[in-house]
C-alpha cells in the first residue's frame, strides 16, 4: 500500500472510533437521564444556551461584544448542577463527557493550534502501519538503539578502529535520513562483511524517513531477484514497478540472490539506470567487495557506484559483532 492509502484507511478507522464514542456517550446520557430526575430539562437548557450565544456572536445584525459574556458563567452554573444531580444519584461527576480516546485531537486525528497538524496518537499509528507494511515491526533497527560499543576500538598499524569507521558511517546514514529528499548524494553503498551492522543502518533509514512523512521500499535481494524473474519469465514489466518507482528503495544484501543468466544482471542495471534518470533515491547493503560486484555484475553496473557526485561509498570493517553478542549471551 502507499502512505496515502494508509493514511486513508485511519481516517476512517478514526471517523468509525467517533462514531463509537459517540454511540457510548448517547447511551451514557439515556441511563443518566432515566435514573436522575430533571437531569435531561437541564441538558436541554444548557445546549439552548449554548445555541442562543453562538448565534448571538455570530449574527451581524445582533453582533454585540458583550453579548455572550455571561456564557462561561452560566455554563459553569449549568455543569455544576449537573454533576451535583449525577453524583446524588451514585454517578461520577464526569458521566456525561464527552468520550474521546484521545484528549489531545478529540478523536479527529488532527490538531487545530492554529495551524493543521497530525496529532501525535495519529503520526504513530500511521509509522507503525508504515513499518508493518515494510516488513519492520519492532523498533530494535533504530538510530537511537544503535550501542557503538559492541565495535571493537582496538587500532592496528594507526589505523581508524571499527568503532571509529562505524560511528562515522552511522552520522553519513542520519544525515542521509534527516535530509531526504535532498541529501548530499543521492545513492548509498554500504560496503563489509556479514554482522558489521550494515542491515540495522539499512533499516534505521527506512525508520527515520518513515517518520518524517515518507514511504520508502526496503527489500531484500532476494525479493528483489524473484521479481525480476517473474518479470522476465511473464514479460510484465509491471510487476517491478514498486521498486522502479519508490521515492527511496532500500535493496539489503545485495549478492546473495541466485545469480541468474541474462536476468539478474540486466534487469538489476535497468532497474538502477531508470531510477538514476529519474532522480530516485537508491540505498544498498552488499556483503561483496567493490571488485567482486563488479566481477558479478559486470563494469556498467559497478560504474553506477563509482560516481561519486552520485554515490557514497560506506566502507565497513572488522569482526562479525554477533559473535560478541552470542559470547556476551553465553556469559549471562
């Protein structure tokens, strides 16, 4: 699904949540009014006052600034009376508020103050429905969740330690992410061995994006690989049209997919090409070497990570840290 068809499915679970409230309150105000005498003549005087100043406020020919300053106060008395009567007859004071399952948007989604802005319950569902629909539930991958100490910050022959490398990749990837769409280049590369941290800076972005208001693809290559087959073998072209037209496509592990004749290596180079002509933003995680792409992928494609106007190159180094993870496992 897109953002915008997310979005629209929880506008319309939120307009459903008002109804549903609205529904408890009306019961609400039924068993009140059935058990507290006179307490529907006073609902029914206050919503007439209520009327009475908003037309008063509002007519021209009636507009008078002092019109409705008795208003607060007579509201004032009105509820009074109100939760007296309900608490006399074993109701909480607060029975007949209105019900909201938020406070803050009053179910609505939205914040008036006074410009338009999502509210804060709405923006999180709407990240977390992001994410569930990439594949990313959980918030482990995430920039904040990022420890540099299981990286060793041993230095060999004065060179930068894998911490050191590590950290700096990790500012490239949030800036990257915190500037999308204009980020100082517009691909990413990352570069290293297994369990260096690659896919968890892979999927940080995906995150961060997600919550400035983006609706990135993040794919493994292998996905990437079954849909260029299909494509192929059914000769659609439509069937890559998700990857080829995201506003940013995350490919992880790229070169573990079968490497397949005349399929994997063209359709990966049109899919890159036709993204780079459209300006795309392109991040990929790969366990190869710059040479072994190019062996498998050939120069036309390696070409495409050399130009550095247009990629930056994230090179990891040093040990697997989930062998530190697993012994440190084993030592609790």
């Amino acid at each position: 699904m897109t953002r915008e068809q997310l979005l629209t499915g929880l506008q319309q679970e939120y307009a459903q949540k008002r109804e549903d409230n609205m529904r408890l309150y009306e019961q609400h105000k039924d068993e009140a009014c059935a058990r507290c005498v006179g307490l529907e003549d006073l609902l029914v005087a206050r919503h007439a006052a209520i009327v009475m100043g908003v037309r008063t406020s509002l007519l021209q020919k009636q507009k008078n600034p002092k019109a409705s300053t008795n208003l607060p106060n007579a509201m004032q008395q009105y509820n009074q009376r109100i939760a007296a009567l309900l608490e006399k007859n074993g109701l909480d004071s607060d029975y007949l508020q209105p019900i909201y399952t938020c406070q803050a948007c009053k179910d609505e989604g939205y914040i008036y103050d006074p410009s338009r802005r999502m509210c804060e319950c709405m923006a999180t569902e709407l990240n977390s429905r992001v994410l569930r629909d990439l594949g990313l539930d959980g918030d482990k991958h995430t920039f904040e969740a990022f420890d540099e100490t299981l990286f060793s910050d041993e230095k060999t022959d004065g060179a930068p330690s894998q911490r050191a490398v590590t950290k700096i990749n990790r500012d490239i990837c949030i800036r990257y992410a915190d500037s999308f769409p204009q980020t100082p280049t517009r691909d990413l590369l990352l570069i290293g061995k297994s369990g260096l941290g690659k896919t968890f800076l892979l999927q940080a972005i995906a995150r961060r994006v997600v919550q400035r208001g983006y609706m990135p693809v993040y794919t493994s290559a292998y996905r990437m690989f079954e849909l260029t087959r299909r494509a192929y073998m059914e000769n659609n072209s439509a069937i890559m049209q998700e990857l080829m037209n995201a506003e940013l496509l995350l490919l992880d592990d790229l070169g573990t997919e079968p490497l397949m004749n005349n399929v994997t290596v063209t359709q990966l180079f049109n899919l890159l090409n036709e993204r780079q002509l459209a300006g795309r933003h392109t991040v990929i995680s790969t366990n190869l070497s710059f040479n072994e792409i190019a062996a498998r992928y050939t120069e036309r494609i390696s070409s495409r990570f050399l130009d550095q106007t247009g990629c930056s190159r994230l090179v990891f180094i040093g040990d697997d840290i989930r062998k530190n993870l697993r012994r440190g496992a084993n030592e609790e």
